[in-house]
C-alpha cells in the first residue's frame, strides 16, 4: 500500500523538516558569538516551557543524564528521600537514588494508576526527615499523569524538595514549575521538544540552589552549579551538543508560534481522538483517568500478543508504536503522538491498529469509528483556555 | 572578499555534506531493528580506530562524561593515581580524579612540553601503589603528543592502568590500544570522527574490566559493565544521540574509504604543511617535538595578543582558529587542521594569518612560503607506510 514511514513511539519522536535542515548545517564553534547568539535565545524560549523565572540549564545526555544531575547536586548520601514508584521510569529514580547512596522510601503505585496525595502525605508524615520527593508528571511506561500540582502545594511549606522527571510531560501538558512549587524539573528533547535523543535538560527553584550549595561531593559531568555559572554568560562547561542545541533553538520556534497553549490544546485534542478511536474500534485505553496527553496505552485482549501487533503494523503499513515495559510487556501497546504528529497521521494509526488486530480476535467495530474519532478531536480542539489549563 | 567560513578549531571540526545530510533524516526509534543494524556496522569500524579487539562503548555525552566513565569505573576512592599534567585536558583528569576521591598523584610538565618516560618510571618506582596512569595521547590546549606506546611498554607487566584519553587523536595519528598496552582509551567524536559533538567513545582491555568487576560503587549513568551488556545486544542502557550514531557511521565510512592509514597520512603532511608555512611566514610553533598531528600551536611574536589576531581573522576573513587557554590565552593561537580540513583549506589559514598578523608586527616573510607549504605537504605524502607508523 506504499506507506511511509511514521513513528508513533513517546520518544523519540518524528522530527519538523526545519529542525532536520537545522541538523544538516555546518557545525559552528560552541565559544564563539554566534554559538552564544544561539543559546541565549534558545535559554529564553526554555524558561516559558518549563514555566520558570528560573535558568534552565542544558546537558548533553539522555533524560537519564538530567535525573542524575538531580540526584547527585541535591541529595547527600544517607538522607532520606520519598520515591513513587508507578512504573519504569519511577524505578529508574529509585536505582539513581540508590546508586548515590540515599535512604530511600518507596511509594508503590499500582501500574496505570496515578499516586494518590493522601497517600504521600501519608508517608511524610511518618517519615519527617524526608528531604525530598521524587516523581515522574508523566510515567511513560504507562501513560499516567501523576498529581504534581496537589503535591506541590502539600510540599510548600515543608523541608521537602519536589523533584519531577517532566521529560514526557514538558511541552506536551501543563507542567508549569513555579506555580506548581515544584523545585528541580527534568527535561529530555526527544519527546515534546521535536529533536533527536542526546539533550537533557534541568531547571532548580531557588530552594533547590540553596540544598545544591550544601552538597559537598558533587558530580563532575553532571555539576549544575558550575554548570550554572558558565550557562550564565551562555557557554557550557564542557563541549556541548551543538547541532542538538541548534536543533532545539529551532524547534522551539515552531513549537512556540501559536503559544504555548496551543500546544497543550493540539496535544489535549490528539489524545481525546486516539482514545475515541480505539473505544470505538473495540479496544480498551489501560488509563482509564489521570491520562498522559501525548501517549496512550492500549490494553490488547485476551489471547493477543502486543509484540506480535506491533511487528504486523511494522510490516504492513510501516507505523511503529511501542510495546510494554516490564511487567506489561505483550499485554499493552502504546501509541505516541507527542512531539510533530497530526490528527491524520493518526487516522493512519487508528485505522491499521483496527486492520491488524481484526486477524487475531474479532473486535467490537463501530461503523463510523473514524469519524467519531475526528468529531472527538474537533470538539477538544475547541476548549476554552481555562478549563484546558485546568485539566492537569 | 566574499570568504566561506571556514572552522580550523581542535573540536569541534568541519562536517562532510554527507555526514550532515545523514543528521537531517527523520528519526529511527532506539530499540527497532534498523537502529540494530547501524549500531553493528558502527561497532565493527569503531574497534579498527582504536586497535582493539574488545568493544568501543558509545555513550551520549561530552568526551569529558566518558572521562568520568573511566575514572569512576575503574577506580575506587582513595586509591593511588598518577596523572599527567601538561595542560588544560591533564588537569581534567586530576579534577575529575579529586571529584571522585582518588589520591592523586601529580607529575606536572612544562605546558608544551611531553612528558619523559624516565620521569613516569621514577614516580611509579617511589609510589608502588599507584594503581592507575592517566594521560593524554594528545594535549588539546598546547599541541603535544606524549609518548602513549613507551609508558604502555613501562606498565605492561605492572598492576597498573594505563587510562588514555585519545580524544584529539583517534582517527588523526596512530594510537592503537592493543598494540600499545592501553587500558581504557576515551574518545570523542567531534574531532577526527567528524561529526558534531554529543557522542563520545571508551574501550576496556581485559585487564581494565577485571578492575571494574571488583568496583563496588558505579556510576549510575556512566556504567559501563552495564552498557556492555547492552550493547553486546546492540542496545544502549539509555536513549542514545541517535542521530550523532547514524551520523558516526556515516563518517566513519567516509574516514575509512581508503584505510586508516591513509587517514594518519592525510593528518601527518597537513601538520606538515602547517608547520612549514608558519615558519616560512616568519611565525614559530610552539612545540618543537612531539606535536600533535591536527593541531599546531603558534607562538605569537612579542606584543601581539593572540585574541586580537582571532577576532581580525574572524572579521576579515571568515576564518575560527581557537586561543590559547589557560596559562597560554593570548600566548598562542591554535590552528586546527583535524577532521575534514584539506590542504586548500589551509591555503587560506596560513595566508590570512600572514595578512593579518602583518598588520600588528614586521614578518620575516619567506617570498614563495605557499610553495613551500605546499611542497612540504606533498613530501609528506610520500612517507612510507613503515615510517609513518613509527613517527609517533
């Protein structure tokens, strides 16, 4: 059927042509002005998405890089710290925080389920030398949205730093730092940012700074305060990614031209269609509330393989989804569409997910599943800015 | 004079069309087969740049992050090191060293200067403790080559590594790990490699991984023992650059067309041509001997501040050379001549040097000194394969 290629995986994510072109350009040198043209510009348009007075510093390295960078510049060994564990990646907070030798509490969240705030405040309670709680605003391996906000103001008053991975959350939904009180947010360009894997990026409250400056042994590839003090006069400490800097730089434009509130208006409407879609084809979304905007994941029936889905879309329409991770491994699929997807690349997707699961188990099809699925996108699209705002 | 710009910078250096039309592809996704396919191919070309039968890891970050790796994974605090400081890229490896509470043991050289052998001897003689050597196969900040293959010979049957970081030499002069006894070899991929920054490279002898087994605290996002099993698999611990990765396979193609040896005859009569032109134009390298191949370090004459010459070549002619740092800034210039520079190219570096430089001081200038250049690189060329080999 001669498809082109379409990458529907939360992160990375398909790439605008400007930002590839980007890419293609002659290196520049990272101490010279143009170079520092470039990231100043790049430094100003970070703060709105990250919702920050604050500097948002950039690293050369996965979202991994960044969440280390968390870790290792705010939390001494030994001290104490509360982590939600909903899925991989709040594993991957807990196996950093052990790594640097933290005392670690761990908040089970049943997978595809959103944390429950009286349950943090639960454990701060019990717990009252707890310095920090680590989080993810989107767990990406299940698609939830956690309560970052409510969190927020529960920690305000507290001895308790909130740290967030924003890395499939930034640029997707509403994650606005300041006004969430959150005080180190995370960031990773692959994903709503529109550029290859390779940047990272980190942004600390003033509170946060203040514990940065009473760590004594800190992370040498990872020092976010000397980071901080070169990013200022927009140089890096070491040779930085250039061409992804560049990219970035570019990126942020397009994403910026109507607002950033459109932003989270496109995304909000992409997924109210992708989960019409495929209720309407039959199939259940595993999220049923506290959703990711941007990424949803799909319970595949009794007797279907989610691996055996996902090779068959590869196959025969070239569309790439994700599978499940860990213990969802087969038994979910997921669809991402952050990042540069439209609502007719995912006309694309609905469709051969309802073409190729048909061959393993019969569906529950209604007629004009399409059609419901554009109707639900149109009628989200047309949200008024504070419910919109409001819905994270 | 309608100039191109032309970047003649130790890192990062100038990008074939073809590697950058390889950046502006759409995505690939990390963990689908195609990725597979190109993390193999790169694999197998990796190993015939370092002259190792172990594997080169790829890590997403500065070269500086896989000097962490080095330093984090294979030592453990307390213990004994031995660094070589001959400038700004030796005192790298002692910061990161203290960073990680090594005791470190310091051999300071003259900043132009390679570090003698008998010198390297004396100090591992005093301190029979020392369990590791870290230096630089080439000094970035002054130009030097240290003598890799003599101190290999030195350490060979010692309980001693020997920790390279070859990022301004791998794919410009001869520094085969093997070959040479090497530990742990560190490099980069904006300067021989040909790419844009945000990748570098690192590979273990055996010796070096036995080290890293008994190391009981590992870096979380530097972990090599855990990207080693991962990338056995073609798979990477964490989101990789993927675009820099496709982007490596591409130039290391373009590198290896027609044999590695090709590749060090290019640097080699380049570095020639350099040399000979400067001092035709009257101007003095600042290292005599044992120079790195790719970069000369220019002495300016008295009262000619180096940052002045930088900025005129820049607005006269489109033309970055890099300052000197440290000690040396407005002491020297550097001209790289790494990566993808051929000898037109420095054609032009050489005579806008000697225009500009005119303006400030009276030049000794050699009538026919672009002949001369030019007849030097083609000399140059001619050097037998066995020679060339031994000149390092």
């Amino acid at each position: 059927m001669f498809t082109k290629t379409r990458l529907f995986t939360p992160g990375p994510t398909m790439i605008p042509e400007e930002v590839r072109f980007e890419l293609a350009k002659e290196t520049i040198h990272h101490r010279k002005d143009d170079f520092k043209k470039i990231f100043g510009s790049l430094s100003k348009k970070l703060k709105e998405l990250f919702g920050t007075k604050n500097d948002v510093l950039v690293l050369t390295s996965s979202g991994t890089g960044a969440m280390q960078a968390a870790v290792s510049n705010l939390f001494s060994p030994k001290e104490k710290v509360l982590v939600i564990v909903g899925g991989k990646f709040g594993e991957r907070w807990k196996e950093i925080s052990y790594r640097f030798g933290l005392d670690v509490i761990e908040l089970s969240v049943e997978w595809g389920k959103a944390v429950e705030v009286d349950k943090v405040k639960e454990v701060l309670d019990k717990h009252k030398d707890i310095k920090g709680v680590l989080i993810q605003a989107s767990e990406t391996s299940t698609g939830v949205l956690h309560p970052i906000k409510d969190i927020g103001k529960v920690l305000k008053d507290k001895d308790v730093l909130l740290i967030v991975d924003g890395i499939s959350a930034i640029g997707i939904s509403p994650c606005p730092m300041d006004k969430w009180n959150i005080d180190c947010l995370v960031g990773g360009g692959q994903k709503g940012f529109m550029i290859p894997p390779g940047l990272s990026m980190i942004s600390l409250s003033d509170k946060a700074w203040e514990k940065a400056k009473s760590i004594k042994k800190r992370d040498f590839y990872f020092d976010l305060l000397g980071e901080r003090e070169k990013q200022k006069n927009l140089q890096t400490l070491f040779t930085p990614a250039i061409a992804l800097i560049r990219a970035l730089n570019k990126a942020l434009d397009i994403l910026l031209k109507n607002g950033l509130e459109e932003v989270y208006r496109k995304h909000w409407a992409l997924t109210c269609m992708v989960r019409e879609g495929i209720t309407r084809i039959g199939l259940e979304p595993m999220v049923k509330e506290n959703y990711t905007w941007g990424l949803t994941s799909v319970l595949m029936p009794k007797g279907v393989n989610g691996q055996d889905i996902l090779n068959e879309l590869k196959n025969r329409y070239n569309i790439v989804f994700a599978g499940g991770q860990g213990k969802l491994k087969g038994k979910i699929i997921r669809i991402g569409h952050m990042g540069n997807v439209d609502w007719i690349d995912l006309m694309g997707a609905i469709f051969a997910l309802k073409d190729v699961i048909q061959d393993y188990v019969k569906l529950d099809v209604c007629a004009d599943f399409m059609e419901k699925a554009i109707f639900a996108y149109k009628m989200a699209l047309k949200i008024d800015s504070t419910t919109l705002l409001s819905l994270v």
